[in-house]
C-alpha cells in the first residue's frame, strides 16, 4: 500500500521570522560578502520566503474580508455637522 504525500514542513515558523531572515539575506547581497554560488543559494531561499510572506498576508486578508463582512459598518465621524450647534 502507497504511503500518502507528506507535506514538507512550513518554510518558516511564523511570517516575522520570514521577514527577519529575508531581511538578512539581502543585507548579504547587497554587501557582496556571498559568493556566486552563496548568491544563488540565497536568492532561491529569498524567494521561497516571498512566497511564503505573500502567501500569508494573503490569508491574512481574506480571514479579515470575512469578518468584515456584514460586520462592519460606516459610523459617522466624531464631531461631523449633525445639525446641533
């Protein structure tokens, strides 16, 4: 019996820890401390972590459309004209 997929672990633990170290692999670029193969090596985990930070917001805001649905709704402003005086 085929053993089912299994899924390869996040690329990151959380979308801060994303961004920190993507942050540190283009501060190493753009020092020109890596060599071309560090450069390239860097450059895919850069990219893997991208997709993972765009991936995330983009959950993020779809979780957010959800809640705004029917939820939220336009107040009027604090000190607009409502006709006292």
């Amino acid at each position: 019996m085929a053993k089912p997929p299994q899924s390869s672990p996040p690329v990151a633990e959380s979308f801060e820890s994303a961004m920190t170290e993507l942050e540190s692999i283009v501060q190493g670029m753009e020092a020109g401390r890596l060599s071309l193969e560090q450069s390239l090596a860097a450059y895919q985990r850069g990219a893997e972590l991208l997709k993972f930070c765009q991936d995330t917001l983009s959950a993020a805001e779809q979780k957010v459309q959800v809640l705004e649905s029917g939820v939220f709704r336009e107040f009027a402003r604090v000190g607009s004209n409502s006709g006292a005086q």
